[in-house]
C-alpha cells in the first residue's frame, strides 16, 4: 500500500507497518519504530521493518468462446473484461491483474501458457471459455502457473491451480 507517493519508498514501508491492519504484523514496540524512523531519517534502510510479499501477479488470457456463434464473441470478450475487473478489485495491494490490452494480443493464438506467463512477467495464467448450456452460457476459468515464480518465490513447472479449475459461472441468457 502506497501511503503517499511523494513519501521515500523506505518511510512508506515504516509508515504502512506501523498502520497495518493486523495488529501482528505492525510494531511490537515504540522502541522498534522509533529505530526504523531514525534509520530512514539518517538515510539507512529500516532494520525491523518486516519485508512486504511481492505481489502476485496474474493474467487473465481472453475467453475462447465456445458457443458455436461468432456473433456471441461479445459474450467472452465481456467475461474476460468482467474477471479482469473483479480480480483486479480484490486485493490490490497482494494481487496485481495485467490490463485486458495486453492480454488481448493472446486472443486465438497458439502460444504456449508458460510462454505467456514469461512474455507478460506474470506468475499465473487465467484461461477460460464461454459455451451454451441449455437456455443459459456457462464459463469455465483455469488457472495455470506461468513457470516464472510461484507465491513462495520458486521457479515452477506448468500445471493446474485449484483454485479457479473448480469455478464455474453461470448466467442466464436474457
């Protein structure tokens, strides 16, 4: 969390410590933060300052549409836009989503999901479809890790995330 933009990058990191939400990430003691303070002030790094977590990063690739209609490409270009937004919203400062005009290159193409993820720099890939399913559409997101670093900070090989393969979205058409 940017506290304030013009703050040095060090003082923001004491600054957003010491207001965390969760009392036990912020400073145990006055004593703690006033060192912190001290040391940015003489130009020193903050020496109990905890390191933040990179931010996940994640792409959402655009939706293949699967109804059989080329008329309903609408219908997965607004999915996609729809979870780009939603995720995006979500948690901003642990969860980076890359626009939808970067993505939108990766629209019928072949290139490989790990591929993808190192073209973007992200750490996981979101796939999905849109298809018919009697009177309605359903879709069905998949979420991939990219092989460039996993939450933990290790190079990982392609494979499937439970966390969206399960997900499945339903709407009805109007």
């Amino acid at each position: 969390m940017k506290v304030r933009p013009s703050l040095a990058p060090e003082l923001d990191h004491v600054v957003g410590q010491a207001m965390s939400k969760r009392p036990a990430d912020r400073y145990q003691t006055m004593e703690e933060l006033r060192e912190d303070l001290t040391a940015v002030a003489e130009g020193l790094k903050p020496l109990k300052a905890k390191a933040r977590p990179a931010a996940i990063k994640l792409a959402v690739l655009p939706f293949a549409n699967l109804t059989g209609d080329p008329d309903q490409e609408f219908l997965s270009d607004g999915l996609t836009q729809e979870m780009i937004a939603q995720l995006g919203r979500l948690h901003p400062q642990s969860l980076s989503v890359i626009a939808r005009t970067s993505v939108m290159r990766y629209k019928k193409t072949d290139t490989p999901i790990d591929q993808i993820g190192r073209e973007l720099g992200v750490d996981y890939v979101l796939e999905g479809s849109a298809q018919r399913e009697g009177a309605g559409y359903a879709s069905s997101p998949s979420s991939f890790r990219s092989g460039i670093r996993s939450s933990s900070g290790r190079t990982s090989s392609n494979g499937r995330c439970r966390a969206f393969s399960a997900c499945k979205m339903r709407s009805q058409r109007r």
